[in-house]
C-alpha cells in the first residue's frame, strides 16, 4: 500500500501505549493494530482528529505517501 501509517513511530517518542492510546482516542486496541500493521482501508476524520488531539501532531504526521515502485517497469 502506498499509505503508511506511522503510529509506532509517533507512540514511542510520545512513550504511550498501545492500549493507552486506543482509551484515550476512543477505539480498541485491535483497531489500533490494524491502523499499525497498514491494514486499515479507511480512517474517519473524527478518528483522526482524536488521534492528532492525542498526540499532538498533524495528520501529515500520522500519514504519509511512498509511491510504489511499477510492476511493469523494465530496468535500464
């Protein structure tokens, strides 16, 4: 996926865990870990602004875009 979710990242630095992230955003661990491990197909804006509230951040952030190398493309 061409999104990545930094959230270990952002929780380290903050010194948070998993499950006191999650109580204080609103959502359960596992939601937590799907966001983490790049499983999740959509985050609602509510969600994403508790996280930012969280954690003090922007949303840029919490998400980034890595473009993905093409399939298709032969090497030189």
């Amino acid at each position: 996926m061409a999104i990545v979710v930094d959230l270990d990242l952002l929780l380290a630095r903050r010194g948070l865990s998993v499950g006191e992230f999650a109580e204080a955003v609103g959502i359960t661990p596992a939601n937590v870990a799907v966001l983490k491990n790049g499983r999740a197909k959509a985050v609602r804006f509510t969600t994403l602004d508790a996280i930012c509230r969280t954690l003090d951040c922007q949303p840029g952030d919490v998400l980034r875009w890595v473009p993905e190398p093409d399939e298709g493309a032969e090497s030189s």
